[in-house]
C-alpha cells in the first residue's frame, strides 16, 4: 500500500495472471483520507496494451474508489515472464463539489500546484493449475495410484480373465453332464440284465457260476461308475 497525503493506493504491484490470448484484469483501490474532494488520473507507459477504466476520476472525502485496468491478449509470452511496463497515478486536491467532467490535464501539471504521485509495477504470475484429479473413494494416506489399482485396475483384469475362461469351463460342465448321463443310462441297462438273469435263475431252480460271475462284475462296474459321476 502507498500512503500519499491525499490518496492511499493498493496494491502497489499489479499482479497479471498471464495467459496466451486472453484478455487479463487487475484491480486498483484508491481512498480518499482527506476531508478534500480529490481528482485523479491514471498513466501508463505502454497505452495500447492496456483499457483503464476509469482513467480520470474524483473520489469523494473519506470515500474509495476502484480502478480495473485489462490487459489486452498477448500473442507471445514475454521472455523469462518480465514485464517492463509501469503505471503512475496522479492525485491533486479538486474544488468542492467537481466532477469527472470538471478534470482538465492542467490540473496534473506541477507547475500549477501540488501533484501528488505513486508509481506501480506490472508482474506476471502463472494462472492457478486446476486441481490433481482424485480416484474416487480414495482416502487421506492413500496414493490415487495406489487406490487405483486395488480398486480398478487389478478388479478390471481378474473380470476379464475370468471372462476369457468361461468358454473353457462351460465345455468341461458340459462334457462331465454327459459322462454322466452316458453312466446313468448304463446303469439302468445293467440293472435291466440283472433283473433278467435273476428271473432266469428263479426259472431254472438254482444259480450258476455264471451268474455269480455276472453279479460280482456287475458291482464292480456299478461301483466305479459311481465314482465317476
């Protein structure tokens, strides 16, 4: 802030966030501290590069007034982002009751009375980088990285490889259904012969070895067939 008699001016540096292209705006507040109506007037070594508006003004006793000065879009950045250019704002004690339409350039010429003067410097800062994006459901602690992979990345690969196996399994299902059906239709054509031996045996008043044999093989079969399905 500059403390002058009549005015106090802030901030003395005018802070341009700089972009390529871009029209760029920066405030000046000025205040009356005296009981004085007080006439103002806004210069600038580079004229074409900025729109100050207002340029000329009367800030009333005891009041503020703001100054916004835009910067009209830079096709090159500057080297090392430095600027050169400066501002000076004149300040002189106005009749009572004056207007913006009463100010006249005499009335800035020293030589016609106390000019009161603050000097500001142009500085270019880099615009604001948006934020980092976040992976959702990520908490304190914990990299985006890190959540990444345990919630997207090695969930999404075990989906797809899951998927990729699927056709495999369906024929294994597949190919165990008809084992066993095949296995169930042979035991029920076991079981059919068995019961004709049975009534044969009844018929001829005994059993032979060769059913004995028959029933022992039979079990066997059946046994293992079980265990199959």
């Amino acid at each position: 802030m500059s403390s002058g008699e009549l005015l106090n001016v802030e901030p003395l540096e005018m802070k341009f966030p700089f972009e390529l292209k871009k029209q760029i705006s920066c405030s000046l507040q000025v205040s009356n501290k005296t009981e004085n109506y007080v006439a103002f007037k806004v210069k600038t070594t580079n004229p074409k590069k900025y729109c100050v508006r207002p340029n000329t003004g009367i800030v009333l006793p005891r009041s503020t007034c703001d100054i916004v000065v835009t910067m009209q879009a830079q096709k090159e950045a500057p080297v090392d982002m430095q600027c050169k250019d400066k501002f000076l704002l004149q300040s002189v004690v106005a009749s009572p009751g004056a207007t913006a339409k009463d100010i006249t350039a005499e009335m800035f010429n020293k030589e016609q009375g106390q000019v009161e003067e603050c000097k500001l410097k142009v500085v270019y800062v880099a615009p604001p980088q948006p934020p980092s994006p976040v992976a959702e459901g990520s908490e304190e602690g914990f990299s985006p990285r890190t959540i990444g992979m345990e919630n997207g990345t090695e969930v999404s690969r075990m989906f797809v490889d899951s998927h990729d196996k699927l056709p495999e399994a369906r024929s294994i299902v597949s190919k165990l259904t008809e084992e066993k059906a095949a296995a169930i239709q042979r035991g029920n054509k076991l079981r059919q012969e068995l019961e004709l031996l049975k009534r044969e045996s009844n018929r001829s008043g005994g059993v032979s070895i060769t059913f004995v044999i028959i029933i022992g093989l039979l079990g066997i079969v059946l046994g293992y067939l079980m265990k199959r399905t």
